[in-house]
C-alpha cells in the first residue's frame, strides 16, 4: 500500500506542476520558484488543508476517501481517465456491484451552468456528495456538515431535514418515494455491503419499516417543499431529480409558480453564498 501511495504522492505533484496557475485564477505575475499550482492553492481549490496535501503526496496518507479524489482531480482539471486512474492509485477500485460514487467532471460542467439555482448531487442511496453555494446557503451548515449523517434518508427517518417544511401530504409521498427509490437500488446492487447497514440503520425507524414492508418499487423524480431560511423567510421550491447514466442524482430547486422564491434565491445569490462552504 505505501508504494501505491507514493505513486499517488509523485502523481499529484506532477499534475500539480503541470496546471498554469492562470487556468484557475492565479495571475502570471505572481512571483514563483516552480511552475505549475502550489500546495496552499490546490488544498484551497479541492477545500482540504495544506498539511493533508502535504501528507498526500508524500505517502502518509493509507486511503484518502473518493471524495478526497474527486475534489482533488477537480482542482487539478484532470481528465475523467486520470479521475480513474487516481481513484484506482488510492485503493477505490471501480467495481460494477457497489453504488456509483464517481462524479465526472462533464457534470460538473453542467452543475456550473446551473449555479443560479440551489442544487446538490447525491448516490443511489441519497448520500450527499456535492453541492453548490446557493444550495448551503438555503437549506444551511447543517444540510452539509461533514459526518456520515449527511443523508437524506437518515434525515427524513432518523431525525429532520435541514429548514424544509412540507405539508403531511407532501411528507408522505416523499418518503414513500424516498423508499421505493431505495427498494430499486437494492435490486441494482445487491451485493453492496453498505445497504445492508444502511437499511438495519434505517429500521429503528418506525414509519421506514412500515414503507419498507410495503417492497414498492420505483424512482424518486420530484417533491414541493419550503426552505425556512432565518434571514429571507420562507423559499417555495420544486426539487426536480435527475439521474445520470452513472447512476448519480441531481437535484435542482427550482422557484414554485406564483411565489417570490426566485426574488428570495436572487438575494442569496447576492449575499448569502459568501457565508456558506462550497464543495467541489
């Protein structure tokens, strides 16, 4: 495994070295005894500190998580085989029976052009994996907090979604949907061993073994939900999901007809995002 790692160690200081700073926003003029980014600007660019690019590329790190990977190919604008190829040197071999957790970079594309609306990225199982700023500053810190509670099953069945409220109606049919989505994704793959835990988790929940015994079958698509935001009020939201070809779901939040959301989500834009993390 050390050997591994410092492969992994020689490739991100060469790919690294490779980046014209200029490509993500650094000027030329800036005084440099190297070309290429420094270890400062790529730990800010992937959100993770100078000492963990540090220990990364000098071999100290055992299994650097895929999201760990993802961000960094992100920062370092690597192509999706050497995304691959990173996750591959860091022990996360891609393997058809486990949930998809690799998010190419052309849909990274395609979440940027969508910035003027809150939206989030998650697994087959709702674990969140990337969000945008207007997403952290309407549902909150605590909508991506870095634990393993960061998601939305757990949320809905264990404890409480971050500022949404819906009528019991819309509850109701959210989590039905919420479970037949999951019931599918068992059935995609049944030989992944964190579902198991997952549902066991998940079974301390009353209403989720009451909807599980049920063994509906389908796909989450959409929901109608208020973001309660401390500052602007009250945001009416449509969550449309669509789900990609590698088995990914992105949700986007889109305005309800006739309400002032898009107003609301517009001075967030303004303001609220320069308080809120981003993740890449």
């Amino acid at each position: 495994m050390m050997a591994c790692m410092n492969q992994l160690g020689d490739a991100l200081r060469a790919w690294r070295d490779r980046l014209d700073p200029a490509q993500v926003g650094w000027a030329h003029g800036t005084s440099r005894r190297v070309p290429g980014l420094r270890r400062a600007e790529l730990a800010m660019l992937a959100g993770i500190s100078v000492e963990y690019v540090v220990r990364l590329e000098q071999g100290r790190v055992r299994t650097p998580s895929a999201q760990v990977c993802s961000a960094l190919a992100r920062a370092l604008r690597l192509s999706d085989d050497e995304h691959a190829h990173l996750l591959r040197m860091a022990g996360h071999v891609a393997d058809p029976r486990r949930v998809p957790r690799v998010v190419p970079a052309n849909l990274h594309r395609i979440m940027d052009q969508l910035a003027a609306n809150p939206l989030a990225l998650y697994d087959a199982t709702w674990r969140l994996l990337h969000w945008n700023q207007l997403f952290a500053a309407t549902f909150g810190e605590l909508a991506v907090h870095e634990s393993q509670e960061r998601n939305v099953l757990v949320w809905v069945f264990l404890g409480e979604l971050p500022r949404v409220r819906q009528t019991a109606s819309e509850r109701a049919a959210f989590e039905e949907s919420l479970i037949a989505d999951l019931r599918a994704t068992t059935g995609r793959y049944p030989d992944d061993p964190e579902l198991p835990a997952l549902i066991e988790r998940l079974g301390r929940s009353a209403r989720f073994r009451e909807l599980w015994s049920s063994r509906s079958v389908g796909g989450h698509e959409s929901a109608r939900k208020y973001a309660e935001h401390p500052e602007v009020g009250d945001i009416a939201l449509i969550s449309d999901v669509l789900t990609t070809q590698g088995d990914l779901r992105l949700v986007v939040y889109t305005p309800q007809p006739g309400t002032d959301a898009r107003g609301k989500l517009d001075l967030l834009t303004a303001v609220g995002v320069q308080k809120t993390p981003l993740r890449r």
